[in-house]
C-alpha cells in the first residue's frame, strides 16, 4: 500500500488540536511531527496539502441496523450501501447489531451475523450481541462471546411480543451478574413494559403516527431506566443507556448517577433536534422510531444535557426503510419503525454544537470517536489520531455550507428527516485503515474489504454526576 503523507492539517483529538503532518503507513499512522522529517517519509509516498482542514479520527456510529430483517422485510441499506453513505459522513466504524436466537450459543449468533457482514462491509465494524432470554447456559455462552470479542450485549425491557424481553426481575439480574463477571457492559432499550400495556389497554383513540407518542409517552423510558439502573447500581456495574429521548429520561439518569451509579449514555440527532409536530403531517409514518420522538421541551433539555457534558456518545440507530416501506402503513403499531441517520451525523452536530460554540471541535470528536471508542473496547486502535492507531482518518472542511437532502445523501431510503437543512462542515476525504474511501464525490470504497474489530474490556467514558 502506498504511504500518504498528510500535511499542514489541524489535527483534532478529544484532547487538543495541533496543526502537524500525518504519515500513514500501510494501515497506521507512523509518524506525526509539527514538519515530517523528510527521511521518514518513503519514497513515492503520496502528498496531500490539508491547509484550513481539520483531522478527525475517523467517526464511530455505535448504534446502527444495516441489512436488519424485521417485520417480514428487510431495511434498504444492505451492508455495501451503509459502508457506503457512513464513509461519506466521515464515519469508518459501526458497531451493529446481531439477533439472539435463544438456542444456547451467543458466540454462534454472533458469528452468523458475521458470516453476513464480512462479504459485504467496506468500513470496519463491530456487534452488539442480543440477549433476549435467560437460561442456565448463559454464564458459559457470554464466557465465549468476550473470547470471541464481543463484550457488548443488547437488551430491551419492552417487545415481549416478539420475544426480546426477558421480564422475570430474577432472571434480568442474573444477566447483568453474569455481565459483569465476564466485564460486558450491558446496553440496554429502556421502556417499560408494564406501563405500555398499561396505557395500551385504556387507550381508546385512533393509531394514525401521532399516536405513537401518547402510546409510547417519556414517563415509559424513565421508569425501564430506573428498572435496569438499580439492578446496575446494586451490582456495582455500568449500564448503557441506548438513544435517550427525552428530559424524564434524562431525570431518571441524574437520579442514579446521585447516588453513585455509573452510567453511559447515548443519545441520536433524532431526539436532539427533531420532534413530534412531525408525525401529524401526510407523510408523518416517515418519522415513525421507537422510542418516538418527543416534545420540543425534550430535544432543549437533551441538548443542554449534551453541552454540559451529560451525554457521552452520540450515535444515529440508523433503521433505513424506503418511503415505500414506511409509507405502506399508516398505523403506528404496523409501520416500520426506524429512520436513516449516519450519514447526516456529523455536519448536523457540528452545525448544531460546535459552529454555535456550545461545544468545542474537540468534544465532538470525544462524542463521536474517542468516547464510543473507548466504551465499546475500540481503544486505542480506533477514536484517535496517535502513531500506531488505524489510520482511520477524516478531512473535514469545517466551512462548507450544503443543504441535506434525500436526493444528494446516500441512503437507499430515498429521504432525510432533515430535508432542506442548511449545514456547515463537510468530510471532503476519507480513509480507512490508510485506504482511501472518500475523496470529494468518489467513493472508492471495496465490499468486503471491511474487518471485524474486537472488543476488548468497556473503557471508562467521563460522566458528570448531578
């Protein structure tokens, strides 16, 4: 592979900036200098000016759904096709998501969803392994999936329905038990099941998309966050809270971190910026996710939250269907739920935080790179630009201003929910592993040529305690 000398960049770390001269050496950074030392620098190595860009550490989406057969279809971004927009938003690394199929072998589930992925991938990727039932076995089956290198594990307190809910208090905490003995954090869909059917079953009003809210309303997440958050606390572990939405969530996590529990949380630009005037409209069954988008009130005090630090991940649940799909029902409960998002996740953060100054170009990268990173086990070799770490690596013009549209981005879905946003900052060259995936409008990115990365123990992702 040809070495790439990367100069006069202002490279970012969560920690600092700098401006300095990358080389890349087949798939690392080698060297990182104020000015290369031209003897560093083989022969024939390719040069790239970088002045008035900034150097990421390439994007981590920790949350994402390609090719997920649900419902009796299949989301529209097959795994070559969300290698392929997540490169275009600057993001070199997934963390997926592999089923649980409850016959006593989790490393099996995992490999599967592998088998799948490795044909079609052309950024790296990772897993979160479900856990939908408790059985006895299940000490030994998470023994061998932290050897096979998923430390990652995916739970629901609601879906009993469709079989992902284990509801025995019991039995929910030997899981956790079992977890953190075998040091697997625990992420975990936060809603509570009782209180859905409860609401469920008084509810006498139509179930056209703005129902989804009043069916699934935030006091739902607050009480699954407490449920599994005092089983954490009482165990001394940390709990992973996935796409936080709204401000009664957001108490719940203030209320168990007062009393000492330690807890991740992410949150997606859906919940931070989007709410739920935009299930009223004809094409409101687009706007379809669970959790569903809240109130106004709740994407201020997310944001808020975001500023002052309370969040540590910013990940998108990127759940694509076409408009075909989700415009095929109008019923809530039948329509698919999910939305696109990666693609989108770093101008809109940028845009939103950083060129508003409410956070540094640093913290977003911790947001979206180190803290990810380190939570999931992917440091040091990914979230960072240091000699030795994967060259995984982003130019982004901080500058350019561009308007989402569903027609420009990338996405099989054929939409955005932020159509016809005006945003600034732009990834204008990609790579991965030292290999060029993005360059402009080109993709040069290969299926299959994306590698499974290892999980190695949770890291400790920075928390303030309120």
């Amino acid at each position: 592979m040809q070495a790439t000398l990367i100069r006069n960049a202002l490279v970012v770390d969560a920690e600092w900036t700098r401006k300095a001269d990358v080389l890349i050496e087949g798939s690392q950074v080698a060297h990182i200098a104020t000015h290369m030392d031209p003897s560093l620098v083989p022969e024939g190595a390719k040069v790239v000016d970088a002045h008035g860009l900034y150097l990421l550490p390439g994007l981590i989406d920790a949350h994402t759904h390609y090719h997920l057969v649900s419902r009796g279809t299949v989301t529209c971004d097959s795994f070559p096709e969300g290698s392929r927009l997540a490169a275009f938003g600057g993001v070199t690394t997934v963390v997926d998501f592999a089923d649980d199929d409850k016959k006593g072998n989790l490393a099996a589930c995992t490999e599967a969803r592998l088998k799948e992925m490795e044909g079609g991938m052309a950024i790296d990727y990772s897993l979160h392994q479900g856990v939908y039932a408790w059985r006895k076995t299940l000490g030994a089956e998470m023994e061998a999936l932290a050897k096979r290198g998923i430390r990652a594990l995916k739970m629901f307190t609601t879906y009993k329905n469709i079989g992902y809910l284990v509801d025995d208090p019991k039995e929910l905490r030997d899981v956790f038990a079992n977890a953190k003995r075998e040091e697997m954090m625990v992420c975990v869909h936060c809603e509570d099941e009782a209180l859905l059917n409860e609401i469920q079953s008084t509810y006498q009003g139509s179930y056209n998309p703005p129902a989804h809210a009043v069916l699934r309303p935030s006091e739902v997440e607050a009480r699954g966050i407490r449920t599994v958050g005092m089983i954490a606390h009482d165990l001394g572990m940390t709990l992973y809270v996935v796409h936080l939405s709204s401000k009664k969530g957001l108490e719940m996590v203030r209320y168990l971190r007062s009393i000492g529990t330690r807890v991740i949380v992410e949150t997606t630009p859906t919940y931070l910026f989007l709410d739920r005037s935009l299930l009223e409209g004809a094409d409101g069954s687009l706007f379809v996710m669970t959790p569903p988008l809240r109130d106004k009130e709740d994407n201020l005090a997310l944001q808020e939250a975001l500023a002052g630090g309370e969040i540590q991940v910013v990940a998108t649940d990127h759940c694509a269907f076409t408009r075909q799909q989700k415009l095929s029902s109008n019923d809530c409960r039948t329509v698919y739920p999910g939305i696109p998002g990666t693609e989108e996740l770093l101008p809109l953060l940028h845009t939103r935080f950083v060129k508003e100054g409410k956070i540094t170009i640093n913290q977003l990268v911790n947001l979206l790179s180190t803290g990810p990173a380190k939570a999931f086990g992917l440091a040091p070799r990914k979230g960072r630009v240091e000699v030795g770490s994967d060259a995984d690596l982003v130019l982004f013009d901080p500058d350019k201003a561009w308007i989402l549209s569903g027609k420009s981005l990338h996405s099989a879905s054929g939409y955005t929910a932020y159509e016809g946003w005006k945003v600034e900052g732009k990834a204008v060259a990609v790579y991965r592993r030292g290999c060029l995936m993005v360059e402009g409008s080109e993709y040069y990115g290969v299926p299959g040529s994306g590698h499974f990365v290892p999980q190695g123990k949770p890291g400790q992702v920075a928390t303030i305690l309120h």
